[in-house]
C-alpha cells in the first residue's frame, strides 16, 4: 500500500519530463553509440524517473496540503497528502540518492544537479516557496531542463549550446503555466498567487504561446527542424485556447504529446550519431 501510494504520489504520467530531457541530453552530447549507456547514463535516467519525482512531488503536496483540500483532481488523477509520515522520510531518501549519480558524473555537471535539487525544493518549501512569488513560479520551472544539461555535459565533456539551455527553459515555463490554469479557481480559493492566477486564463493562454514561440525560435536557431517541430507548441495552445476544450482536459494530453515530440527530438539526434 505505502509504494503504490508513493508511487502515484510520483505521478507516472510526468515520469519523463525529468527522465526524457535525460534521454535527449545523452543522445546529443554522445559522440559514438558505446556513450548511450554507460554506468553514468543508466544511473542519471534511473534516477530523474522515479527518486526525483517522489522528490519533486512530494516536497509539493507535503507543503500544498491545504491548498490541495480545494482542489479536485487529487481525489483521483493524483494522491492527497494526508500528513503520512512515509511522505517526508522518502524525499529525504529521494534526495540523498541524488549522491550515486552526482559521484559518476564529472565536476561540471554537478552545478546542474545541484540547481535541480536547490530549485525542486524551493519552488514548494519555504521560506522561498517560489511556486507562490509569480514570475518566479514560471521561471523556477527551467529545473526540468537541468537534468538534460547535467547528462549532455557529463556525456560530451563539455556544456550544451545556450541556446538549447534556453529553448529548453522557455519551454518549461510555459508547460508550468499552461498546467497551472487548471488549478486558477482552485488556487485563489486558497489564496495561492501564481502566474496563472495573476494573469488570468486567457492572457496566460497567450504567455504559455509566447514562450513557446521563444523557445521555437531558439531550438531553430540550432536546426530548423527542430524549431519546426517546437512549432508545433504555440500553434497547439492557440487551438485549445481557441476552441471549446475543457483546458482540464487538454491538460492531461499533453505528457503523450511531450512524449511523441521527446522520441522524435531522440531520434534525429540518433539519427546523426549513426549517420553522422
């Protein structure tokens, strides 16, 4: 009962918005296939799959509980923290374990994973709580690109390009967003200010499609293919803004399209190794 709990306390359907920018920082800073997997690689995407979302999530509802009370999809798509002790014992042990991959990577990549580890704890903890200080709230949420820079620059001994650093943060902010207007209703019930809730929906709708476009921009600036395919993003949210789509529901789709745009990002960058 206490895994299953911590386990969809972990949220499996987000699993690879940590684990993904994993997969395509190693594919992008191998040079050969035998980099793929290495004790190094196996150890960051082990890691970024499931001990950082019990670290992520459950710094999150440990300090929401109140807020959570208001809000109804944690009485089924999600866990409602109810002051188990297992909760903060498994973040401790989640962000300790943090320590076998910080010990195979090399010194350059350890800023990342300490930036992942100070932001992932900051945004839900006080005193920071930056989840609550909008613009911080958005900009905060570049911690899901670190992991994917912390594994490129363990992989290619060297940093990624700023552009991609960037692309990749714009990104994030948005998807941030973009999932906080579900909860709009819910957080100011609470009293919990966000960059949704200061915004509102509609004008939220359209940072979520500016950030995306940046980040469009940014990628393309690398490749246009890529930029084509980030393009695909603000394009999306324009549809749903537009339309008469539940933005609940259109919330939910998205882990499947970020999984589909995550796969084909990989396979052009394994397409290169191979093909060069």
């Amino acid at each position: 009962m206490t895994l299953a709990y911590l386990l969809k306390l972990s949220r499996p359907r987000f699993w690879l918005y940590l684990a993904g920018p994993v997969a395509v920082g190693v594919v992008y800073g191998a040079r050969s296939p035998a980099d793929l997997f290495t004790p190094t690689t196996i150890a960051l995407f082990a890691y970024f799959l499931l001990p950082a979302n019990v670290l992520l999530y459950g710094v999150n509802d440990v300090f929401d509980a109140d807020a959570d009370a208001e809000n109804p999809k944690k009485a089924d798509r999600e866990v409602r923290y109810g002051g188990e002790r297992v909760v903060p014992l498994a973040v401790v042990a989640s962000g300790l374990l943090l320590l076998l991959p910080t010990a195979l990577t090399p010194p350059a990549a350890w800023p990342w994973l300490a930036g992942f580890l100070a932001l992932g704890v900051a945004y839900s903890a006080p005193p920071l709580r930056l989840k609550t200080r909008p613009p911080l709230d958005s900009l905060s949420n570049g911690l899901y690109v670190l992991p994917g820079v912390a594994a490129y620059t363990a992989v290619a001994g060297a940093q990624p390009p700023l552009l991609a650093v960037a692309g990749g943060w714009l990104w994030s902010m948005a998807m941030h967003t973009f999932s906080a207007i579900p909860d709009i209703d819910p957080d100011r019930r609470a009293g919990i200010e966000t960059t949704a809730t200061r915004l509102g929906e509609r004008r939220a709708y359209a940072y979520c499609a500016a950030c995306w476009t940046l980040a469009a921009v940014a990628f393309g600036a690398l490749d246009l293919r890529l930029g084509a395919l980030l393009a695909l993003y603000p394009v999306g949210i324009a549809l749903v803004g537009w339309s008469s789509v539940d933005t609940a529901r259109a919330y939910w789709w998205f882990p499947a399209v970020n999984t589909v745009v995550g796969a084909l990002i990989s396979i052009g960058g394994l397409w290169r190794l191979v093909h060069g």
